[in-house]
C-alpha cells in the first residue's frame, strides 16, 4: 500500500510539473508570441501598402502568407501535442480510478486527490484547446486576408506590368517613328544638296565659259587703260609739285632777296625733311637753333611739334594734309623761316593697309629698341611691337617689357630728327617714367603702326599723339 500510494504521489507531481510547465507555460508564451508576431506583421503591411511599390508589395505579402502557413503548422502541432495530453490524462485517470478500489486509508485518500488533481487538469485542458480552438479560427482568418492580399498584390503587378509593356511598346513605335522621319530628312537633304552642288557647278561652268569668250580682252583693255591713267597722274602729280616748288621759290625770292634757306627732300609720309643753306652768307645751319611747326592748310593754325629740334624732320601721319615750316634762329636775334611748298602728301595704299590691320584686331611689328628713357641701348636684337585694341605691348620672346592699356599718360608719335633713320623711328611713352625710341623695317610699318594705334585709341576716347600736339600756339 506504501508503494501504490507513493507510486500515485510520483505520477501526480509528475503531472502536475509536465502541465505546468509543458502546458501552462509554452502555451501562453506561444500563443503570445504568435499574436505579436502577427499583429506586427499585419502593422507593417499596413505601413509599407502605402510607400512600397506593387512589386514590393506582392513580395511582402507572400512573406506574411508564408508566415501564416508556419504559424497554422504551428497550431496543427500544438493541436497534436493537446490531444496526446488528454489520451494520457484519461489513461491517468482509469489507473487511478483502478487503484483507488484497492487501498484504503491514507493511501486512498492520496488516490481520491490525484484524481481530484486529474479531474481539474483534464478541465484547464478542454479551456485551453477552446482557446487553442479561437486562435487557429484567428490565424486561419489571417491567412486568407493575406492570401487575398496576395492575390491583390498579383493582380496589381500583373496591371502595372501590363501598362508599362504597353508604354514600352508605344516608346518603341515612337523612336522607330522619329528614326525612320530622320533617315526621310537626311535623305532629302543629301538629294537636295547633290541637287544644288550640280547646279552650282553648271554655274560656275557656264560663268567660266562665259569669261572665256568674253572677260578676257575686257580686263586686258581695261588694265592698260588703268595703268595709263596712273602713269599720267603720276607725270601730273610730279610736274604740279615741280611747279609749286618753283612757284613757292620764286614767291620767296620776290619777297626776300637774300633767300639763305631752304627744304629738301620729298613732301610725303615716309620721306624726310632737310634744311639746306642757299647762299654763300648764309650761317652754318650748324651753330642755329630751329624749331618746327605744323601749319594747317588754310594757314589759320600754327603747332609747335615738340622736340623737333634738328635740321631734319621725318613726316608722321599727323603731319598729312598740313604744312611744314622751320624757324632758323641766327646768332644775330633774326631768324628765318623755310616753309614746304605743299602740304605733306599720304603714303600710296597706307589708308587701305591699316583698314586692313583694324579688321584683323591688332597687328604685331618686329622693332629694334634704340632707346629707353631718353637714353642708348646698346643690343640690336629684334622685339615685337604688339598694337592690339585695348593695349600695347613690347615683349622679347616670352619676356615682356611694357603693356599698358590706352591713357592720357600715353604720347605716340614719329621720331623727331635723326635723318633718314628718324622715317622708320617711332617715340612711344607707355606710361610717365616710361619711354621707348622703336625702329621698324620700313616707313610704311612704321606710320601703319602709328595710325592704327590711334585709331585703336580713339576707339577708347583716347586722342593719342606726340608731346604737346594739343596745344595750338595760334595763327
């Protein structure tokens, strides 16, 4: 009896440890877990329907019928292991209630309490599967809404998969539309530039053939007719200075019977001026101080040319279209006065070359720097002159000397005396404190460098020209 009794005291603690922790315990947490897991599945859903795309969606939501499918797995195990529990508690019971008919005493009081103990287990059991019962009905609704959700998804992905075929397709038709409209264009204008190409090449034929027959006699006739016409300018040109200069002579003459001075040389830009004595008494022009002016043509306005101080006097480009005179001041206090028949004449083709240079935006000028600042350079290497249309600049090679953008500071004029090397000089001032004597190649560099700098000049609202050049000392 001692034995039944502690064999029926064994399996009912056993009992009550296996439900209390197998039964009691894990079901609760399960079923716990299940329900957050769910809700929290379902949350997400809920959030990410809103900002996922239809793709996405449909991926999610066969995640969350997967989820369900092992959830109701799950509950179909939990389903098994309840209904295991409650064959071993009716076996349970019929040993107990076999083995309460053959103790007595204690023992079977221990007995009547185990069934007891049986009895309200086998009670808890049938609450917790009607519980167990209420969830799969849960958890089986939850997987036909994310079955449907599913399917929605699907749907939805197959629409939109559709219309972006159809978009596709329309894109397609489009581009091959626009192609085949490029391919008809390029063809048109290939047939219709071959189609100008011979025409224009039939004109130029016939324009040839026509200059054959006829152009050239005509240009023949008409060049010598041209040359002709200069060269009698030219003999005109020569005898009507002559016959200036013979005038002005014999004016001088009448006027002033010991004519002691006079100028030589030709009354053109690009030549020079000299001073020549006429008379046996005449002072050595040497030992004389002169000073020459620029007259206008109507003998109204008198200029002193600052700095030209020597017998010789090389024309620049300011000088065309006026007189020259000379004041030669003797050792006596008396002077006399030497005065170019005509006014100074322009360089042949000089207008035509600068216009030229305008329109290219600058030109550059080899030159040979004779001096800085009033004082002799020795090297006789070659420099470049750049006139551009804001600035002028001197370099050597990649040194640069001076650049100075156009100012009333800068003065640009011919070299003043020097003789004949004075026709190919220019004086430059860049700044004040700063000073150049430059020799060209040629005249015609030289006086195209000087009036394109000008021009350029007064472009900015500069008058650019030598020292005092602005200031008229009256008639």
């Amino acid at each position: 009896m001692e034995r039944s009794g502690g064999a029926v005291e064994a399996v009912g603690v056993d009992v009550k440890w296996e439900w209390r922790n197998n039964s009691t315990d894990e079901d609760h947490h399960s079923a716990a877990r299940i329900r957050e897991e769910v809700e929290r599945e379902a949350a997400q859903l809920a959030e990410q329907h809103s900002r996922l795309s239809v793709r996405d969606l449909a991926s999610k939501f066969e995640k969350g019928l997967a989820a369900a499918a092992k959830l109701s797995d799950q509950v179909r195990f939990r389903d098994t292991a309840a209904l295991d529990k409650q064959v071993l508690l009716k076996k349970l019971r019929d040993v107990l209630e076999a083995l309460r008919g053959r103790v007595a005493g204690r023992n079977k009081d221990d007995v009547e309490e185990a069934i007891t103990m049986v009895e309200a287990l086998t009670v808890q059991l049938t609450q917790r599967e009607g519980e167990l019962l209420q969830e799969k009905a849960e958890v089986r609704k939850l997987a036909t809404l994310f079955k449907q959700a599913s399917d929605e998804a699907r749907r939805m992905v197959e629409e939109a998969r559709a219309v972006a075929h159809a978009e596709i397709e329309s894109a397609r038709a489009a581009a091959f539309r626009v192609e085949q409209a490029l391919l008809e264009q390029e063809n048109l204008w290939k047939r219709t530039e071959k189609q100008d190409f011979e025409e224009t090449r039939k004109e130029v034929q016939e324009a040839r053939r026509i200059k054959m027959l006829h152009e050239p006699s005509k240009v023949m006739d008409m060049e010598h007719e041209l040359e002709g016409l200069r060269l009698q300018l030219k003999e005109k040109s020569a005898e009507a200075v002559s016959l200036r200069k013979e005038l002005a002579v014999t004016k001088r003459h009448e006027q002033n019977k010991e004519h002691l001075y006079d100028l030589e040389g030709a009354e053109s830009l690009g030549s020079y001026l000299r001073i020549i004595t006429c008379a046996d008494n005449a002072l050595d022009i040497v030992n004389c101080s002169i000073q020459w002016y620029r007259i206008s043509s109507e003998g109204s306005k008198k200029e002193l040319i600052s700095g030209a101080t020597k017998a010789e006097y090389s024309p620049e480009p300011f000088d065309v279209g006026r007189f020259l005179q000379a004041e030669i001041h003797l050792s006596d206090g008396q002077k006399a006065i030497v005065t170019s028949s005509a006014p100074i004449d322009p360089a042949p083709g000089l207008g035509n070359y600068v216009e030229a240079l305008v329109r290219k935006a600058g030109a550059e000028f080899n030159v040979i720097t004779l001096q800085i600042n009033g004082e002799d350079v020795s090297t006789e290497s070659i420099n470049i002159f750049h006139v551009g249309k804001v600035r002028i600049k001197l370099r050597k090679g990649r040194s640069t000397k001076a650049k100075e953008s156009y100012s009333a500071s800068m003065l640009l004029c011919g070299a003043r005396g020097g003789g004949k090397a004075a026709a190919q000089a220019l004086f430059w001032q860049a700044k004040k404190g700063l000073s150049f004597l430059l020799s060209f190649e040629s005249e015609r560099e030289r006086n195209a460098a000087i009036m394109l700098a000008r021009r350029f000049a007064f472009d900015c609202n500069i008058m650019l020209a030598g020292p005092d050049d602005r200031a008229p000392l009256g008639t």
